[in-house]
C-alpha cells in the first residue's frame, strides 16, 4: 500500500517510487566493524558534545559511504532544531551543484533543548544517508519517502545497533540492561517511531523535499 501523496504523483514520479518501494533493505558489508563508531557518536551525544557528535557522525557516515562504495558528503551537526508550525525538523540532506551533499542532523529538541535520544539521532542520521543513497547508490531520480525506504533505514539500523538496550539512559551495569529493557516496551516505542516516520512522510511531502520533521 504505497503513502496517500502517491494518488499525487506523476505516472513518471510513481515509477520511481514503486522502484523505491521494492527495496527493504541494504547489505552493509563490515557493520559490525563499525559498532565503535556508533559507541563513540553515542558517548558525544550523552555528553551534549556538539563537535564531538559531528565529529562522531561524520566519522560513521564515512565508513558507512565507503563500504557500500557511494561517493561523500558534507555531515554537519547542529544545534537546536529549528520548528515551526509543521513541527520540528530533525534532520536535512540538500543536494547541492558542484559540491558534495550537505547532511544536517539537529541534537537538540526546539522547545525544551533537550539533547535527543541516541536512537532519534542515529534514526535522524540513518534516514538522511538514506537520502544520499537513493540518488547514489540506487540511482533514482528523487529520494521518496516509501514503505521500502523506511525498511532500508531500519535494516541499516539493526546492523548497526544490534542490540539498541546497550544505549538507552539510565540503566547502567551492561549486565542488567536486557532485563531492564522489556521486549513488550521495545515493541511499543518501535511501533511509535513508525507512526511518526509516516506522519513525517506526509508533512515532509507537502513542506520541505528532504526536511525530516
Ligand atoms: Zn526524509
């Protein structure tokens, strides 16, 4: 069942988006050589770091591009995240002519500047590399948000964050931190992130091309 934006679409622009659409997930070879990229982007990002996170996310993204053979772009990570009416934007790829991608990633909410969760920021991060991907390594012709996009994403996460209870707040001893992170309240917060990546599917449709609120 493709989004309610693609009654909209061209028969050309569908044709993207189904080819999209088909894609549920990416192979990224030496992942887990990369879990202490990911552990360091985590450990900026609890110490509200802003240099350290984007130093840390420019680092992972890096890796991420080399292996999966797709050219740079430019990562920069900023600090509260700029909203308006539609809500909060968490994240931006601007493709730009001549010069490399401009990936923008925001740690801190609008309203409360609270630095976000390392999950968001990692997601926020993921979802703009998808972007990247789309045009490089899929070689579409525009970067849609479909149901196999947001597989994509998530395939990349779980081979990056095997295991995310090793990153949430406010357990500590690693020993007890599966137990604490019940599989029930995994369920319920991957369900709520999949509500708001489809609401933020249609708000992005109709405001910002790569703005993810
Ligand atoms: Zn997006």
């Amino acid at each position: 069942m493709p989004f309610a934006y693609y009654k909209r679409l061209s028969a050309k622009q569908r044709r993207i988006y189904d080819e999209s659409d088909a894609v549920v997930r990416i192979q990224l070879p030496g992942a887990e050589k990369m879990q202490a990229r990911v552990a360091a982007l985590a450990r900026a990002l609890r110490k509200s770091d802003r240099k350290a996170t984007e130093q840390a996310s420019r680092q992972l993204t890096e890796a991420i591009l080399k292996a999966l053979g797709v050219a740079g772009v430019r990562v920069r990570v900023l600090a509260a995240r700029p909203s308006h009416d539609w809500g909060e934007l968490h994240g931006l790829y601007e493709p730009e002519e001549g010069r490399k991608p401009l990936l923008t990633v925001w740690m801190r909410t609008a309203q409360r500047r609270q630095v976000v969760a390392f999950k968001t920021f990692m997601r926020t991060l993921l979802h703009e590399i998808m972007h990247h991907l789309d045009y490089e390594l899929f070689e579409l012709d525009d970067s849609y948000h479909t149901e196999g996009f947001y597989k994509r994403e998530s395939s990349l996460f779980r081979q990056l964050v095997p295991d995310p209870s090793l990153y949430e707040e406010g357990t500590t001893p690693r020993a007890t931190r599966r137990s604490a992170a019940t599989s029930e309240g995994r369920t319920r917060r991957k369900a709520g992130a999949k509500r708001a990546a489809r609401k933020t599917a249609a708000a992005e449709q109709q405001h910002l091309p790569f703005g993810d609120s």
